[in-house]
C-alpha cells in the first residue's frame, strides 16, 4: 500500500486553512459594517470612482443645506412683509371710512395700531440680527419708536440699515442674491406715517386739516403698498426658485448615494451565502487535519 507523507500534506492543509479562516474574518466584518472593504483600496478599481462621487456628494449636501436655510429666511421676509402688508391695508380702510362718515372715532387707534405693526416687522429679527437690516446687527433698522417720532422724520433719519444683499451657493454654479432692507420696503409708508402724526391726534370730530392730511394719507398708502406688494412678489420667485433648485437638489444627492451604494455597500444575500459555504470548508478542513494529526502520532508512537 502506497502512503502519502503526512506532515508536508499537514503544512499544505494548514495553509488552506488559514487561507479559509481569512476568507471567513473578512466575510464577517462585511457582515458587521455591511461594507465591501474596510478602506477605499479595498473597492480596487472602483476607490476614484466612488470618491469622486463622495466629493460631488458632500459639496451638494452642503449647497442642500444653503438652501434650506435659505428657504427660511425667505420665508420670514414673506411673513413680515405680508404683515406690512396686512397692517397698511387695514388702515387705509379705515381712514377711508372715517373719510366717507366724517367720523374719526377709532381711527386714532387704528392709526397707532397700525404703526406698531409696521415697526415690529420692519425691526424683526432671525435670530442673528436684524432682517430687514442689510449688513447691520447693531441697531433696529427702524428707528421711530413712536408714531410722534416719524415727524420731520425722513428715510435718512429713520432708517438705520445698509444696503448690501447677501449671497448664497445655492446649487453647482449658481448663486443667489437676497435680502430686503427697511429703506426699501418702508420709505413710502414712512411718508405716510408722518403724514398722518403731524396731523394731531384725530379725535371724533375731524378738522378740515385733518381731513386734507388723510386723503393725501391714503394715497401714499396705496403707493407704499404697490411698492410692498413688489417686493414680496419679488421674494416670492426666490422662494420658488431656491425650492425648485432645493428639490433637484435632493434628487442628485439620492442618486449619488445611490451610486455609492453600489460600490461600497455589501450583498447581504451573497454574504449570507459565502458565510455558510466558508464555515463549512474550515469545519471539512479541520476534519481533514485532524484526522492527519491522529495518522502521525499512530507512526510517531510505531
């Protein structure tokens, strides 16, 4: 009977072996991170690939998150704006029914109301300075505490605010200027305003004078909110478009995830597979070896 030398197939086999219990470690870890490979080189061919998409990926995130917050500034511009908006409507309607009754009963109220609307959205903030401040951060835009105050007041007394815009990455390659200042938005109605406080307080009984300063109240208010109402109209297609840009936006970074995936994630279902095909050559491989270790002690005891 012919016998094949025991220790050199020993040596061979313990190779094999430690061959299969790499295969199943590195099996296992993909199990654990549910990764292909610990390190880029690991993907082979694939490693520039998939950082290129990582670098594209975290630049439109970031650009996601410009956006984002973008979109609630906007909406905050929208939000006070419509207050202007609202507060100036309500007054020009009640100036003209104290016109059309010859009744100012209320209206000084009215008035006055209408004035502290105005200032608190002209002076609102977003939790870093002022809104509708340009670069400015350490004073209110608005200055007139008061509706007295507003008289001999003019937009270069008034208004505290610069005019610069700030801008933000968006998107690849487009940026997007914004930003409304309280100049711009409340000069108008700041005529209007004064118009009105120099007027004295408007009691029930109307003076002659005091008729004259609503009517032309009136028409700067209608000339204030033609002024407003573009502006908002303004903020509005930003808002559409940040939202649009935001949308594909989110779209490429799910594709680029995607993409990733691909590469780097591992087959759960292969692993599965791989994982109880090595476990069973390492259990057959220890066998095999053991059974060549028990042939050598019986010639080693011979």
């Amino acid at each position: 009977m012919i016998r094949v030398a025991t220790v050199p197939f020993q040596n061979t086999l313990s190779q094999a072996i430690q061959r299969a219990q790499s295969k199943l470690a590195a099996t296992q870890t993909q199990l654990n991170t549910g990764k292909k490979a610990s390190t880029l080189a690991g993907l082979g061919t694939d490693a520039a690939r998939t950082l290129s998409a990582r670098t594209v990926l975290a630049r439109q995130e970031s650009q996601s998150a410009s956006a984002t917050r973008l979109g609630t500034t906007l909406s905050l511009y929208d939000a006070n704006i419509t207050s202007i908006d609202t507060g100036a409507t309500d007054l020009r309607q009640s100036i003209l029914t104290a016109i059309g009754t010859g009744s100012g009963a209320g209206l000084q109220a009215s008035i006055d109301s209408a004035f502290g609307q105005f200032r608190t959205a002209l002076n609102a903030t977003d939790g870093s300075g002022p809104l509708f401040g340009g670069s400015q951060t350490g004073d209110v835009p608005f200055k007139p505490a008061t509706l007295a105050d507003t008289i001999g007041a003019t937009p270069a007394t008034a208004f505290a605010n610069d005019l610069v815009r700030a801008s933000a990455r968006v998107a690849e390659g487009t940026d997007l200027t914004y930003g409304v200042v309280a100049s711009d938005l409340g000069s108008t109605m700041l005529a209007a305003f004064r118009t009105l406080a120099e007027a004295g307080t408007i009691g029930d009984k109307m003076t002659a004078a005091q008729k004259d300063a609503l009517g032309t109240a009136v028409n700067q208010i209608a000339t204030a909110l033609t002024g407003v109402r573009a502006v908002n109209a303004e903020n509005g297609r930003k808002q559409s478009q940040v939202e649009t840009l935001a949308t594909r936006g989110e779209e490429r970074a799910t594709l680029l995830k995607d993409s990733i995936s691909r590469v780097e994630d591992a087959d759960f279902g292969q692993i599965s597979t791989d994982l109880a095909q090595q476990q069973s050559v390492l259990k057959a491989s220890y066998s095999v070896f053991g059974q060549l270790t028990s042939m050598s002690l019986v010639d080693y005891l011979r």
